[in-house]
C-alpha cells in the first residue's frame, strides 16, 4: 500500500514509494523488478527466458525504449512495462531517489510530470545502462500497443518518431517470445490467456529454440536515432 490516492498524477510518486520500499524492505527476496499497468498482459515465462540472458547483480534497464528527451539514452515506456535489475534498483535508489538527485522535471515539453520519463532519467543519472529486449531479427518483445494494432497496420503515426528501433508491422511486427502488450481490455486478455495456455498445435515445435542458441540481442543499447526533443537542464 502507498500512501497516495489512485490518480494518474500520483503514479511517479507510487512508483518511486514502491522502488524505494522494495529496496528498503525486500532486498534479497528477488532479483528483477518489473513495473507494469494493470492494463498489460505480460507473458512472465517470455520475460524469464529473457532475463535468464542477463546478471542480476549488475546494473540494467529494459523495455519497450523511446528515443524522446534524454540525449543519448531515452527511457522505457511504461505501458509497456520496463524492468530493472537488483543491482540497477540499488543504484537508482542510492545515488538517485535518496540523495535528491532525481527532481521531478515539469516543462512545456512535458505537460504532465511523467513517471515513465521519470524513472528513465533517474536511471540515467545513476548511471544505470539500457539493455536489448530486441530478438535476434530485431523484432521487439515489449509492446506501447495491442497485438491486434500491429498486426493489422494502425498505429500512431507519432509512435515511429518515439521508437529508438523503428517499429516493424504485419506478421513480422513482433518477436515470437514477445513478453507484454499494453492497452488490452479485460476481454482481450481473457482471450489471449485462452489462446496461449489452453490451445495447444499438434506437431507444432517452440519456434527460435535451435540448439540452445540464444535469440535475443544481449548487449547495451545506444539511441541509433537522433532524440526527437532534448531536455538540457537535467543533472
């Protein structure tokens, strides 16, 4: 529990509650943090086959990366969900949340105070570094949209000028083990557990499985693209 009412306003300052809580309280109980919208469906055995390729004890950031505001890092989208190690949770909290180093940024170019953004920055200050989520044909496993709108060709023209990694559409829009879809009502996730635990292919093989070669890019990213806006005040 948090000691901040349910508004979108409020969901920085229960997040940064919940990091420093964890940290406070549960270190040693787990070793990946995951921070999610509860209109996400993630695919936690995808995730575990993905961090499986990364040490928890040093410090990392991943998720669904946008180029926007931080020169040369960007942040994770939060809709997507992003995920930090133990060790990046220490450092963020360390040299970041609890010495006052992560001020809240409020700009023109930011309306509202993001917590996405937020946490993006704070991880940047403490010098904690983007890791890839992308699979080995650079397709990605974290998704800002449902399946069905890449799938089918509508996204947001704004959205190709946000990716770090300029998002793919159609059958190739998403890697086979991908792991969280945001915006997906109630019912699309019904269907979607349905679908993935109940139904069954006879014949059909894990596809990418091939020999025990990994299929995700495992190294630190770089923005490949120019940041769309820079903030550069920020410590």
């Amino acid at each position: 529990m948090t000691p901040y009412k349910e508004t979108r306003n409020n969901l920085i300052y229960k997040v940064r509650h919940a990091m420093i809580h964890a940290y406070t309280n549960r270190m040693g109980t787990f070793d990946w943090v995951l921070k999610a919208d509860d209109d996400t469906y993630v695919i936690l055995e995808n995730l575990r086959f993905l961090l499986n390729n990364y040490d928890k004890d040093k410090p990392g950031y991943l998720g669904y990366h946008f180029n926007m505001y931080l020169e040369n890092h960007g942040y994770m989208s939060g809709g997507a969900g992003y995920v930090m190690s133990v060790a990046a949770l220490r450092q963020m909290v360390d040299s970041g949340l609890n010495n006052d180093a992560c001020a809240l940024t409020k700009t023109n170019l930011i309306p509202e105070i993001s917590e996405d953004f937020e946490i993006g920055k704070c991880l940047k200050i403490a010098g904690v570094p983007i890791l890839s989520s992308l699979d080995v044909l650079g397709r990605e496993t974290f998704h800002p949209y449902p399946f069905e709108q890449y799938l089918l060709d509508f996204l947001p023209e704004e959205f190709y000028d946000w990716a770090n990694t300029r998002p793919q559409r159609g059958y190739n829009c998403c890697s086979p083990f991908s792991i969280s879809f945001h915006y997906m009502k109630p019912e699309t996730m019904l269907m979607m557990d349905h679908l993935l635990y109940r139904i069954h292919i006879h014949g059909r093989h894990t596809a990418g499985n091939q020999a025990g070669k990994s299929i995700f890019r495992l190294e630190r990213v770089e923005n490949m693209r120019k940041p769309m806006v820079v903030i550069d005040n920020i410590a």
